[in-house]
C-alpha cells in the first residue's frame, strides 16, 4: 500500500517490472493513455527520459534505473514507517516478504507462515520460492526483506541474521537396496541411477564438487527443478535423490521413502542462511517473523558427529578414499 502521493511511483514499478505500458495499465487497472501521461509529467519534471521503446514493448533509460532504484528504496522505508505504526496497533497488520530455497518451503517456511497467522491474522505474506542467487537480487531489489537460502553466492550487501549447517540425506524408496543402511557413502549411491535438482540447487553443487576428484560417477537418469516431482520419482523406482537434512522432514513421515544420512566423511556440510539486506532496517513484523524463525532454526543444525568428524579430518590425507568404499547391488 503506498501514500496517495506515492502512487506514481507504483504506475513506474510496475511498467519497468513488465517492460510494456499497455500490459502494466492493464493490471493497475487505468487507461494506457492515462499511464502514459503520468510517466511523461515525471520525465518532464526530471528533464530526463526514464523509458525508451524497443520492439517489443519499453526499457528503463540509465537515469531510469536511477530512479527506479530509488523508488524502490523509499517504497521499502515507507514500509517500515507503516510497520512501526503497525507497532503502535498491536501489530494487527503488514506484510511479510520472504524468498526461500524450496528446500525449506514445502514444510519449514510453511510452518512457520501458518504459526504466525495464529497470532497475527491480519498479517499478509508474500513467498517466493526460488533458487539462491534470484533470491539474493530480489533483496537487494527491495523486493524482499527476508531471505533463506542454502549456500547463497557470497555477497557483501546480504546480512545474515543466523547460519546453520546442513547436511545431505539421501533419499530412495522405503524398499531400496540401500535403505538397509543408516549411513552411506556418495560412492555407494553413485552405484545407482540418480534423480537430482538442476544446478541452481546447492545440494546439488556439493555432490558434483565432491565428485570431481573421484572416479565414482553420478549416471544422471532424471533432471528437475522440483523436488516434489524428483520424490514421486524415486518412491516408484530404484532411482535415488538427494536432499538437505531440514527439507527432507515430510519425506521422513511418509512411509514410501527411507531417508539416509550422508557421511560426514563426503563432507557434504553447507551453511542455510537466514539473511535481510544488509544496511537496511527490518520493518517490524518480518523482524519478528525472522525471530520466530531464528528460535526454531536453532534447533535444526545439521552437524557432523564426533565420530565423523575425526573420520572428516583424516580425509585431508586421503583424498580419494571416497573410491575405496565397496558397493553394494
């Protein structure tokens, strides 16, 4: 919701977001023509052109980048302006904007977004599931306030508020050879076709990075970028995926799919990140949002055991034990 006065600033967003005036009318529901207008008073008042025309349809100008980056960021402080007035009212509205791996989606953010409308009703929430490096530029877009995301790209403006560790599980049909084993090793798997995410996924960054010194091998037999589709496949087939540890929970309780942890000496360990931009306050509601998640997440570490720690620490030695591990048919 923007001030009256601020509504201009919508008009724009909302054409530089779908690159065509006519299509952005259409969803503000005014006239092209009136769109138009609007757009021209600001060129005029700015003595520069914000958009320029292409085949198909308009593009931001440099000087419109300029302002689009600005408005963005006052439509960001004027959200938290209404947050503490929010604060004021017992925090009975607002929204909260978040971006998150679709590992943590399906069941943790889920969770979490439901806990929350408990206490405050009237809260909106606004998801978007999707990989870490979108997630990243849609927070520095002002976008998003919140990000969790597994393993995000290294980047000077995401502010973590907490980081824990991750680690893989391997998931296969409850009657899979492999599901006899509490723990197993990326070598035994790679015995097996495998069905994996796409490589936006950070779980699947790990596997090919830890294979690349190894003779063993993934014989990629089905490619996703769903790990909903990925798990109906696997329940049905001798196929195996992979998964982080907190996202596999609803596969845990579904007696189709055993669930098996990963060594710790494959070293597939990686930071799940809750982060906000850094240099950009919190309005207030999707800090609490944020706190409410921090509290749970703490509990959620995915952390080598001591046994396999020791194991990990000995691996520095041998770099290709990940071979010498017999497999099993």
């Amino acid at each position: 919701m923007a001030l009256r006065n601020q509504r201009i600033w919508q008009y724009i967003d909302e054409v530089a977001r779908v690159g065509s005036v006519r299509q952005a009318a259409e969803r503000l529901n005014v006239t092209p023509s009136a769109l138009l207008r609007r757009i021209q008073d600001v060129e005029h008042d700015l003595n520069a052109v914000i958009f320029e025309r292409h085949t198909s349809g308009v593009r931001l100008t440099a000087a419109g980048e300029v302002l689009m980056g600005w408005i963005r960021m006052q439509t960001s402080e004027l959200r938290r302006v209404y947050s503490q007035i929010e604060e004021l009212e017992g925090m009975q509205r607002g929204e909260v904007r978040i971006a998150c791996s679709q590992a943590v989606a399906r069941s943790f953010v889920r969770r979490h977004v439901s806990e929350f409308r408990e206490k405050h009703p009237n809260v909106k929430f606004k998801v978007a599931v999707t990989d870490h490096s979108t997630a990243v530029r849609a927070l520095m877009e002002y976008e998003m306030d919140l990000v969790l995301i597994f393993r995000p790209l290294r980047s000077s403006e995401l502010l973590p508020i907490m980081s824990i560790g991750q680690g893989l599980v391997a998931v296969m049909a409850a009657d899979h050879p492999l599901a006899k084993h509490e723990v197993l090793r990326l070598r035994q798997c790679a015995n097996y076709d495998v069905a994996m995410p796409d490589m936006a996924f950070g779980g699947r960054e790990i596997v090919e990075t830890r294979l690349l010194s190894s003779s063993a091998k993934f014989n990629v037999a089905v490619e996703a970028n769903s790990f909903d589709f990925l798990a109906e496949i696997v329940a049905t087939s001798d196929l195996l995926t992979f998964q982080i540890d907190i996202g596999a929970d609803t596969w845990r309780n579904d007696p189709r799919f055993a669930v098996r942890r990963i060594s710790d000496m494959d070293r597939t360990y990686g930071p799940l990140v809750l982060g906000q931009l850094k240099g950009r306050p919190l309005p207030l509601v999707a800090a609490k949002f944020a706190e409410q998640m921090s509290r749970d997440l703490n509990d959620c570490r995915s952390l080598p055991t001591l046994e396999g720690s020791a194991e990990w620490d000995a691996e520095a030695s041998e770099p290709d034990e990940l071979d010498e591990v017999p497999v099993e048919r």
